[in-house]
C-alpha cells in the first residue's frame, strides 16, 4: 500500500479515534474540575486546580466499597450462568435437529423487540413471591438467559463444520461430550466475548438493581451515580468521579479480554 | 468379518417434502478383511452408503449386518468403525495424540478392562460369606486377592496402555514425530494420516473411507494410495472406501462395488470387472482412455457398422451399443481405413486417434508401428475387449 | 377548594377546643420501621441525623430505618413496585399527586384519627403552614393521607455584586422584571432573567395574573385570558432577548454561576448549586403580579398499612418530624424549610438566618402564608403539569401562538 | 442430519433449552402475556391486580393521542437514520482498522471503548459537548468558520442530536462484530480477484459485502431493534423527552405513561402495540436476509 493511501488510513482512523475517546475524556477530567469549571463558558480544557477532593467526596456519598464488592459478585455469578445457559441452548439450536426449532428461535429472538420497562413490575412480583427482594440473587437470576447471545453464539457454533460431530459420535462421543469437548474449547473466543458483554450489562445495569435492592449493604456501584442528582440541580463533578470510578474496573477488564473479541465474533473460527 | 447390506435404501426428504432416493435397495457382501472401493459418479450415493454403514445415517428401508450381527438400530459408536472423513474433521484444538487419544477415552470398554469387573467381585464375596468358616475360603481369599491384584494403580496402567496404543497406530502411518502438533501445523498429507490413525486407534472391525484422496496432491495421491493399501494389509481390518475416481478404485481395492444413481451397477474384482462390465455405464465408467463406443445394427448373426461387417455374433437382428476397448484396436492390412489425427506416447504404449464412423476413437497400438497425424491405416478388432449392449445397456456379450 | 377549606376550619376548631378525639390504645415500644427517602448527599446527611436523633431520644424505642432509594422518579417506581407485591415501608417520601395514585392500592393511611389522637396527636397542629396543611388534605375525599416534610418555594436569585455595581433596583413586580431586565440585557447582550420550572411559570403566574389554574376536583381553567396573558408576558420577553428558559442547562443556576443570566427564579432547594467565587449573589421574593402568589413544593411523607403498632410508631416519628425544632434543625441542614411558623422563630433558625450562610431560608420564610400555592392532588395533576409545561416550551419555542399551545394543552388534559 | 424426530431428541433439545427457557420464560414471556392482557381493560388497578370493561379502549386512546404519534415518528426517524449511518460508518472504520498496518490493535481498542460506557455517566459529558454555549461540538464548528448550533434546545436539532449520540454509542459493537467478519474471509478470494483485475471498489463489492452478508444481516436485526427502543439515550442527554418533547421516543412515552402519570392499561397497550411493529418490521428484515444473505 503506498504512502499517500497510509496517511489518509491513519488519520481517518486517528479522528474517528478522537471522537471515540473524547467524550472518556470529557468525563475524566470534568471529575477533577470545579462544579463551575464544568459549566465554564468559555469551556475548560484543564482545571485550575485538580481536584482529586472529588473522589473523596463522592466516595463518601455512598458506601462505594460495598457496592464494588457487590457489583464484581452479581457480575461473576451473572456471566457465568449466562455463559452455561446460553453454551447449551446455542447448542441445542444448532445442532439438535428438532420439529419447530426455528419456530422456537424466532419467538424467543421476538422476546428481544420487549422494552424491558414493560416487564420490570411484574419481574419485580415475581421477585418478591421468590422471596428474593433486596437480595443480591434478585439481581442476577433474571439476566441469567439471554437470546441475545444464545443467537450470537449459535451464529458461531454454526461455523464449526458438520464433520467435526460426526466424527466425535463415531468416536463414541455424546452429545453433551461433544459440546463440552469440541464446541467450547473451539468457541473458546466467542464465549469471553460473550462473557465480556455480559459482564459490561451487568455491571451498568442500574434500573432493576436500584428496584429490587432497599438497602445498601446489596447494591453496585451503577446505583452510586444516582446519588448526585438532586431536585433542583446535579453535582457534575462528583457524578463524573463517580462514573469514572464504575467505568474504570470495566476498562482494565476490557484491555485484558480485548485480544480475543476479534475472534471472538469472527466466523469460520475455524477452517471447516 | 463380512458387512452385508440387505435391500438398503436410503430417501432423503427436504422442507418442502420433496424426496430424493439417494440409495435404492441396495444388496451388496463386502467380504471380511477386504479392501473395497465403493466407486461411481458424484451424486451416486456412494458417500450415503458409507455413511449408513457407519450408522450416521438411518437407512430408511433394509438392514445392515456385520458378520451375523445387525447392526442397523445400532449407533455409529457402538459399531466398532473407524470412519475418515474427506476433510479428515480433525478436532482442531487438539493435539495430534489427543486426537488419536480421544476415541479411546470415549470408548467405556477401554476403560472398564482396567477396572476390576464389578460381576466378578460380587460372586467373591458371595462366594466368601457362603464359605464362612470353611478352610476352602483361604483358597477363595487368595485368588480374590489375586484378582484385584491386576488392577492395582489402574489409572497408571491406563495411561501407559493409552499412550502405548497411540504410539503403535502412529508408527502404523508413520507420523510419530507430528504427536505434539495441532492439526493445522500439518500438510494434507499428514492430516490425511492422523485422520486415519485416529481411526485406527480403537481398532476397528470395519474402517471407513470417505474419499480420502481427494484432497491431496496427485504425487500424495499416489503415495498414501499405496499406504492406505499398507496400511489395510498389515491390520487386515476390513476396509470399505468411496472414491469417484476409477482409477484410483482399480489400483487398490481387492473389491469393487459400482453404483450409479443409488443402484447398484456391479460388485467384482477390478480386472475382472473391466474385462467383463456387465453394462454399459460400467464399461463406459471403468478404463482409461475411456472406452469406444458405437451404435450398430445386428443383421443375419454380423454387426454392421456404417456398411461394414465387422464381426459375427449369434444375435438376433437389432440395434445395439458396440462398446471398443482401446487397446481391442489393431493395425491390419486390409480393415476399416481411417485416417490419423493424432498421435501420442503413453509410456511403451501409442495412442492413436482415428475418425470412424464420423466419431473420435481412441486406439492403443504397439509403439513400434510409426505412424504420423495424417496417414490413412486400416484398423480391425481384436477378439476380445469389446462389448455388444442392448439399448437398455445390458450385456447382449 | 371550598370543601378543604371548610376542613381545615373544621380542625382548626377541633384544636382549638383541646380534648376531644381518642387515644390510640396500640403500643408502640420498640417496634423498628422503614422509611424510604430520596434525600441524598446534604439533604441524606441532615435526614440521618434527625432518624438517628429520634432513634436516640424516643422513649417507645422504636427504630427508623431509613434508607435512601434514588430518585424521585426511582422512589415512585419503587413504592408503586412495592405496593404491586404487597410488600411495603411503614413510611414514605413522595408528591401528592403519587400519593393519590398509592390510594388506589387501599394501604394507604388516613391520618386523621392520629392527628388529633388525645395522647399522640400532633400538638398545636394549625402551627403547620396553612398552605401545607391545605396540600396534604386536599385529596379528593379531603382527608389528611400525608404531612408536610421537605418544603420547598421559590425565590429570586439575583447576582448582587452586578447590581450593585450598575445600582439595579431588585424587581418586585412584573413591571419591573420587565424594565430591570431590559436594562440588564442592555450592558450585558445575554438574557437577563430565567424561570427554572417552565409548568411552576404557568401556575404561578398565571394566578398572579388573577387566573385559575385547576382544583382538586379535576376542573381545569388555565385556558383563560389571565393565563395567555402571563405567557405571552414571558414569551415576549424570550422573544426580545431579554428573557429565557433554562433549556439544556436544565436549571439556570448554570447560566447564573457564568454570569450568563443576572437573576432567575428557582427552587430554594437548588440553592446549593448557585454561587462562584466571582461575583456575590442573594435571594429576594418573586416579583408579583396583579396577585401575591407564590408556588410552595417539595414533597410530603405518608403512612402504608401495617399493623396498629407499627402505624401508631409510624405516626410518632411523623409527628417528630414535624416538630418545631426537629423542622427547623431539618431547615439548617438540609435545602428545605421549616414546617411550623413556629420553628421561624426558633433560636438556632433565627442565628442561621441571621449568619446570612444562605439567604434563600430567609426569603423562604418571608412569605404570607396565604400567599402560597400547590398543585391540587388528583392522580392527572402531574400530566397537567407536564401539559403546561409543554405549553410555555412551545410557546417559547416559537412552536405554537401562546393561545394556540394553551389551548392544546387544554384539550389534552380537559376530557 | 437424521430425518425425523424422535421422542428421544426431543426430550433431549428440552432439556437442552430448559435452563434458557425458564429463566426467558418467566422474566419476559409471562410478564409480557401480563401486560398484553392488562392492555384489553379499560381500567386496571395494577396493586390489586383487578381490572374493569374489557375490550379495545384502551389502544384507540393512544392510538388517538398526539405524543404517541409524535413518539413512533420520531422512533422511526431515528431508527431509520441511525441503523444505516451507524451501520455504513463502523463497515467503513472497520475496513480501514483491517489494513495489515502498525498500530492497528490500539486503534480497534479504541474504537471498543464505547462499548464499556455507563450511558448516565457519558450522557452526562454528551450534555455538555453539545452545549451551545460551552459546548466542545460548537467550539469546533465555530473553529470552522460555522455558526454554531443550538443542539439541545431547538426542536429542530434535538432529535438529530440523539440521533449521533446514539450513532456514537452503536459503533463499537458493529465495529467489532465487521472486523471480525473481514478477519474471517478467506484471502484466496481476494487474491483471485485481484488476478482478475477488479478494481478495489469491485473486490469490495463483489466480494467483501457478500461474504460479509451474515454479519449485515445480524448487525441490522439486532440494532434495529435495539434502536427502536431507544430510551436511556434519550434521558442521559435530556433528562426529559427534549424540548417540547421533539426527543421523546416511544419507549420514553411508554415509562411516562406507566410512572409519571400512572396509565397502566394504556402503556401495556402502547407496548404491545410497539412490540407488533419491531415484530413486523423484524421478520420483513429476516425475509429479506433469505433471500440477500450469502452464508
């Protein structure tokens, strides 16, 4: 590729780049301006002084530690159900051969198209008659199931050739085996993107967690952002010291796992 | 140990309830410890058969039998067959020993023959407790112990057994230096034969072919063609494989079975096959250059091609196929005249092609005869290698 | 209107005349109570204190858990969730209009009976601020289902160093807010003045301007000349430049703390988010119009059935909140005001005012009492609002002719 | 590959599909039959689960209300805007990230990093970009000789401001789902194309779009309808449904009917009948895959 074609890549990529990451930007350092810096007309590039006192303060608004404590527990337990859930249903729909298989897909990949404000009242009865309000099960169980990673995954399962299960049933492989043995290691891939998504929704998921918990010791840390919204204005600042703080432990986890999201969501992981 | 399928067909049937007869009752004996290539043209329902043999398919009519054995309700695993694939299907993040290893690992027998068979230790203790206090329970006593003995650190045993299995069947196809690769750190080649060892590892009664050359190149071909022959010669297993490439069919198998359109054409030894097809597509099917053939009229007991008597047979007047096989050509003095348009060396052999009868024609002649594009000889038929069909293409002789 | 003010007559006399009313034979000892609350950050720390006060001081023992549940919006999503399931608070935080939709649930309590109980009834309760007295009764059956519990109005806030330094005249009247604004946009070429909430506008000055707004038997009369008239005084004033609404700024402190707007009206609760080291602010009353009419909001606390014991505990921790001190120890530490006119003149309030710490508390409590205003409560009222609100934006946005959006907005609620 | 179902495999795809089902079952399918059989009152009392006159009062009233309509056009719009643009763009960015180049894998990093947000919180700095005073957006068109723009307080610009925030907010995933696809074809197709002479347009369109059909097909379903229920964009901008509530999409219409102004029976109806036209314009999508998709 010649140079003048380098170039114009490299700084398409490099603007699209900043218009990704500004808003990041935007938020970090509004946590270490003043309330008026914030709203600093002409606007603030840099704060006069940092104040990292943000953070002290916003931290003491809610009980932060719990709640991280909290949110990694909901967010462990949630993706790795939701991982199992959807492993087996994806295998269901893409290997088993059943009457009315995609009849059944397409009606759960229409329960996608439900605004979920809709459900949430009556999930909420629900939690109760389970006898689950303000417990931290209550905010993981409901999102143990998801089609929409169940149709992701099948997409990918539906990549890995046909031969590979005949071969492993004529090596006297079950089924169930063979999902475990062959599907999953060669999904490896899908399934930490999965994971990964999963674990990002759980983790901002603040709507239901705020609903069905009533007392501090079980919420997450999304429900801190609630806190700096008052009736008659909203602390800027301490809200985006307080968003930093939830969206920093999902960006160490993202730079971790993001070597594999390519492949991930790539088809034909494997040659068939 | 012989594989008889009888009156087998399978009928595939697709959404819209549009069915196709890919196999029709078919009722073939491929006898123990042979090589036999299943051979016909793509779409003939040769890779179908293979595939009921080894149990992934259900045939929708007609039993298959192993020996005395019918195998037909039984499943793929439980048959006791080694199949390889076209693509070889290699599980991909695994090892090449872990390849090999992972039918063993499946197979409860394998295991179980490490553990001590729980029948067996019931009837000791019963045996035991009935013997109380009598001196024969010393006996009893020891030879339990004895028993157990055998199966002492089996988890050991296993492995050793395991890997010693793998070992051999990687010497059998010689790959044991690949055991620590990943299949896709190997040629077409190389996984064609860990395809084979995997098979091969929990030795089968039957071993199960599905186009296993077509994926290499033609010097590969050749080669692993011979080992594959090898190979079944020195387990003697009783091995069927599919091939569309006749060729191929006829180097090795000790048997032929040709189908065409899921019916079954002819089961024979190849030679004999290709001197006596008994139908045209056979005939047309086998040999290379492929046969001539032209139509002919039978009038008072003499084929006449275009007005010229060619030879006399004891046929009553009709029309019919006369089927020439290129080598039944021979170079006279006074035959059919023709003239040359090419000319070519195959090894000793020389190939000639002619016009007769307004249609091309292959001939081999004996290379000595020199002979140019252009020149006019006379050409007549041997006495054998050629064919007389009706117009339903069986044999007339 | 008349009916509660008739009740309000009718328990004045109740009160005045001591004795009467029964005593509730439940026993309260030591029962333990949730309170759900949206009071967060100052607010949540002022509310903590006084829970831990009560928790402290009385002598049933009973406990008050309190715990902050989001928002208001997230609070109602949770009460209308809780009540859905059955499984409810002892007591709760929330707006008339929501409190009238909770009635349908029946596990609402009217608190009547506990409100003049001989024994543990509210003393000298006409104390309350009439207006919030009025509010909380004036559901459709006219009885008391919550107590007043964090106030707030609305006042002017104005930059005091700019008015001083171009000796402006703070606006009392519409006339003026008219001719000081114009000034202002003079010097400055940016709007002068804003109005936080675009529907507590139309409310208000619309009966400023002696209009009528609706009452709490749905009967709807803000598509009247009074209220176009209000209006268009607003929108002409946007039109002209000198005028405008807080918009994406969502409150004008912003604006105000930039300097980009000299004075506006908003909530005295928002107090804390107004100043810069820049300049030097105060408070002062709305200006009025042909009326003196000022809105009073904030929420109120109401009781959920539970057994007579916990109701009984539930109402003795209302009744503190409500007293003279507690109200006014609520006022200093929180952004809200004083329930009782009483707790105005209190010591400790009386220093706070006076410390200047936060002018609005003064002219919070400056007003007549008569002089306040609420929404009527019926379960609609809050879509009433949201159609006058929409109303004004239209109007301001040049989307509709005043008549035209006032009248619209008519038509959708009026059915 | 075997024919016909067996009692066997069918036990066996139940209990396959249980866990999934259960869990789907009970926290989307029941409390959404819930909901449509609300909607068929004309008056429900959802505390005490009791409902009055049944029949279809319910949907001719929204049918008939002004915001519903005002709420499905402005859905449309965005839907209709942002599915495509977004879609174009994050094919485009992910055409340029699969340049075998230096520094590739940072960029993709960056490009996911949206995926991670909190949208209260990123809402909240995307309130101020677009200030039209102090706002970083029209700090830049000023810088560009443009006037500014009132981006969240004019009816005319409000929606199109959702519109990119919600553009925004989609790219990453579509990025990473068309890389992954770009990353999968095989390069044998590429370089017979190139023996073949097409050009690199035609390689794109001939080969790269087909071939990457399953991914587009995937893409749009799920960001169709994910962009259809738009809301939490619309409140981390706003915090309102926009000025005069040019913003207010359906999903926001349906909240404030079931909260803010307590109208059960009608936001059930609106739902359902919302839930209809994502259904409608779902399958007409799938439809339309059979016959483009190239699998």
């Amino acid at each position: 590729m010649n140079n003048i074609r380098k170039i114009i890549v490299y700084t398409l990529l490099t603007i699209g780049a900043l218009i990704m990451i500004f808003p990041f930007f935007w938020m970090i350092t509004g946590s270490i301006k003043t309330y008026n810096e914030i709203i600093g007309n002409p606007i603030v590039w840099w704060p006069k002084k940092i104040m990292w006192e943000n953070y002290v303060i916003a931290s003491e608004y809610a009980p932060f530690l719990t709640y991280f404590k909290n949110t990694v527990i909901v967010s462990f337990f949630n993706t790795f159900i939701t991982l199992f859930t959807t492993i087996l249903a994806a295998f269901a729909f893409s290997r088993l051969e059943f009457k009315g298989r995609d009849t059944l897909f397409s009606i759960l990949l229409s329960t996608l198209m439900v605004p979920s404000q809709m459900l949430i009242i009556t999930n909420y009865v629900t939690i109760v008659r389970l006898d689950l309000i303000n417990t931290l099960p209550a905010l993981i169980i409901p999102f143990t199931a998801s089609i929409f990673y169940i149709y992701m995954l099948r997409q990918f399962f539906n990549q890995i050739p046909h031969q590979l299960y005949l071969a492993a049933k004529v090596d006297g492989c079950s089924d169930w085996k063979y999902m475990w043995k062959i599907m999953v290691p060669n999904a490896k891939n899908a399934l930490i993107t999965i994971g990964l998504f999963n674990w990002i929704a759980s983790w901002n998921a603040y709507i239901w967690p705020l609903l069905v918990t009533q007392s501090d010791e079980k919420r997450v840390l999304s429900i801190g952002l609630k806190y700096f919204s008052g009736e008659a204005g909203t602390d800027f600042e301490l809200l985006m010291a307080a968003g930093t703080i939830v969206i920093l432990p999902l960006l160490i986890l993202y730079l971790f796992a993001r070597r594999y999201i390519i492949e991930g969501v790539s088809r034909g992981g494997i040659k068939g | 140990m012989d594989i008889i399928l009888k009156n087998l067909s399978k009928i595939f049937s697709n959404k819209s309830g549009e069915e196709t007869v890919a196999v029709d009752k078919l009722d073939i004996k491929i006898p123990s410890g042979k090589l036999v290539g299943l051979l016909g043209p793509s779409g003939c329902g040769k890779s179908t058969t293979l595939y009921m043999i080894a149990g992934l398919h259900e045939p929708t009519e007609g039993r298959i039998f192993f020996g005395d054995e019918d195998v037909t309700e039984i499943p793929a695993e439980k048959r006791g067959i080694g199949l390889v694939f076209q693509n070889y299907a290699l599980y991909p993040h695994m090892t090449v020993r872990q390849n090999i290893a992972f039918p063993l690992q499946n197979s409860k027998e394998f295991r179980q023959s490490f553990k001590a068979d729980p029948v067996k230790v019931s009837e000791f203790k019963e045996k035991l407790t009935e013997l109380e206090g009598n001196p024969e329970r010393e006996k009893v006593q020891a030879e339990y112990l004895e028993y157990l003995e055998q199966f002492k650190d089996s988890r050991k045993k296993y492995k050793a057994e395991m890997e010693k299995i793998i070992l051999e069947t990687a010497k059998i196809v010689d790959i044991e230096e690949l055991l620590n690769r990943k299949p896709s750190q190997l040629s077409g080649g190389q996984q064609q034969r860990v395809a084979i060892a995997r098979a091969l590892a929990k030795n089968p009664k039957v071993l199960l072919l599905d186009e296993p050359l077509s994926n290499l190149d033609a010097r590969l071909r050749l080669q692993t063609r011979e080992e594959i022959k090898k190979i079944q010669r020195r387990t003697g297993i009783t091995t069927v494989f599919v091939t569309h490439d006749q060729e191929e069919a006829m180097s090795i198998s000790d048997e032929l079975v040709v189908l065409k359109d899921g019916v079954l054409q002819q089961v024979d030894a190849p030679q004999n096959m290709y001197n006596s097809p008994e139908n045209a597509f056979v005939a047309q099917f086998l040999g290379n250059p492929p046969i001539n053939t032209f139509d002919v009229e039978i009038k008072n007991k003499e084929i006449i091609l275009n007005d010229y008597s060619l030879k006399n047979v004891n046929l009553e007047n009709q029309t019919a196929l006369l089927a020439v096989r290129p080598e039944a050509f021979k170079v006279v003095n006074d035959g059919i005249e023709v003239k040359v348009y090419k000319v070519e060396h195959i090894g000793r052999d020389k190939l000639i092609g002619f016009e007769l009868n307004d249609q091309k024609v292959n001939a081999l002649v004996d290379a000595d005869l020199d002979l140019k594009v252009g020149d006019k000889v006379d050409i007549d038929i041997r006495s054998k290698g050629y064919y007389l069909f009706d117009k339903e293409g069986t044999r007339l002789m | 209107m008349k009916k509660v003010l008739a009740l309000i007559l009718a328990l004045t006399l109740a009160f005045t005349l001591a004795g009467c009313g029964t005593t509730n034979d439940a026993n309260p000892e030591g029962v333990t109570l949730q309170f759900w609350h949206a009071m967060s950050g100052p607010n949540g720390e002022a509310l903590d204190y006084l829970v831990a006060k009560f928790n402290e001081e009385n002598e049933y023992d009973i406990t008050i858990e309190a715990t902050y549940q989001g928002g208001y919006t997230d609070l109602h999503q949770k009460i209308v969730a809780a009540l859905t399931a059955g499984e409810t608070p002892h007591i709760a935080q929330a707006y008339g209009n929501n409190i009238a939709v909770y009635m349908d649930s029946d596990a609402i309590v009217q608190l009547d009976s506990y409100i003049d109980d001989r024994t543990y009834g509210i003393d000298d309760f006409n104390d309350i601020i009439e207006g919030y007295r009025t509010e909380n009764s004036s559901y459709q059956d006219g009885h008391f289902y919550s107590l007043p519990f964090n106030k707030s109005t609305e006042v002017l806030y104005y930059n005091k160093t700019f008015f001083e330094a171009n000796n402006l005249e703070v606006p009392t009247t519409w006339e003026e807010l008219e001719t000081v604004s114009k000034a202002i946009t003079a010097i400055t070429g940016k709007p002068a003045f804003g109005y936080d909430s675009l529907s507590n506008l139309f409310i208000t000055w619309t009966q400023q301007n002696g209009g009528k707004y609706t009452d709490s038997e749905e009967n709807v009369y803000f598509n009247s000349e009074e209220a176009i008239e209000a209006v268009q005084f607003f929108v002409d004033g946007c039109e002209e430049g000198y005028f405008r609404i807080a918009g994406e700024d969502r409150y004008l402190s912003g604006p105000f703390n930039n300097q980009d707007v000299m004075m506006f009206i908003g909530s005295t609760s928002g107090s804390k988010y107004v100043g810069a080291d820049t300049f030097e602010w105060n408070s002062a009353q709305v200006p009025f119009g042909k009326e003196e009419k000022v809105i009073q909001q904030g929420s109120n606390m109401f009781m959920l059935k539970s057994t007579e014991e916990e109701q009984l505990a539930t109402f003795i921790f209302m009744d503190f909140l409500t007293q003279a001190e507690n109200t006014a120890e609520w006022a200093i530490r929180s952004g809200y005001l004083p329930v009782r006119e009483s707790a105005r003149e209190l010591d400790i309030y009386v220093e706070f005012v006076a410390s200047g710490e936060n002018p609005t508390k003064d002219t919070g409590t400056s007003y007549e009492p008569d002089w306040y205003i609420f929404d009527p409560i019926f379960p609609d009222s809050y879509d009433y609002r949201m159609a006058v609100q929409a109303a004004v934006e239209e109007a301001v946005l040049g989307e509709k002719t005043v008549a035209q959006a006032i009248q619209d907005a008519y038509d959708s609620v009026a059915n | 590959m075997v024919g016909k179902t067996t009692k066997k495999t069918y036990l066996q795809a139940f209990l396959y599909l249980l866990p999934a089902l259960l869990i789907i079952f009970t926290f989307v399918i029941y409390p959404l039959i819930r909901s449509f059989y609300m909607s068929f009152f004309t008056d429900y009392n959802i505390f005490k689960h009791t409902g009055s006159g049944f029949g279809f009062v319910s949907y001719v009233k929204v049918l008939q209300s002004e915001t519903f309509w005002k709420a499905l056009k402005n859905t449309a719009i965005y839907t209709a805007v942002v599915v495509p643009i977004s879609i174009i763009i994050s094919l485009g960015i992910a055409v340029l990230l699969n340049n075998k180049l230096k520094g590739m894998k940072i960029f993709e990093t960056l490009y996911f990093l949206p995926y991670i947000t909190n949208v209260i919180a990123i809402g909240l700095a995307f309130r101020f970009i677009f200030h039209s005073n102090y706002g970083f957006l029209n700090y830049i068109l000023t810088g560009l000789g443009m006037d500014p723009v009132v981006w969240l307080n004019d009816t005319k610009y409000a929606l199109i401001s959702l519109i990119i925030f919600g553009i925004w907010g989609g790219l990453a995933f579509k990025i990473v789902v068309f890389l992954a696809g770009l990353q999968g074809i095989d390069k044998q197709y590429y370089q017979a194309a190139k023996v073949d002479g097409a050009s690199k347009w035609t390689v794109f369109r001939r080969i790269t779009l087909p071939l990457l059909s399953p991914m587009i097909a995937y893409i749009t379903v799920i960001s169709l309808i994910g962009s259809f229920k738009v809301y939490v964009e619309v409140v981390g901008l706003f915090g309102n449904a926009g000025p005069a509530d040019s913003a207010m999409t359906l999903v926001y219409y349906i909240y404030e009917l079931f909260y803010s102004s307590y109208k059960p029976v009608l936001a059930a109806a609106a739902s359902v009948i919302m839930f209809g036209i994502i259904l409608i314009l779902t399958f007409i999508q799938l439809a339309l895959n059979k016959r483009n998709v190239h699998y």
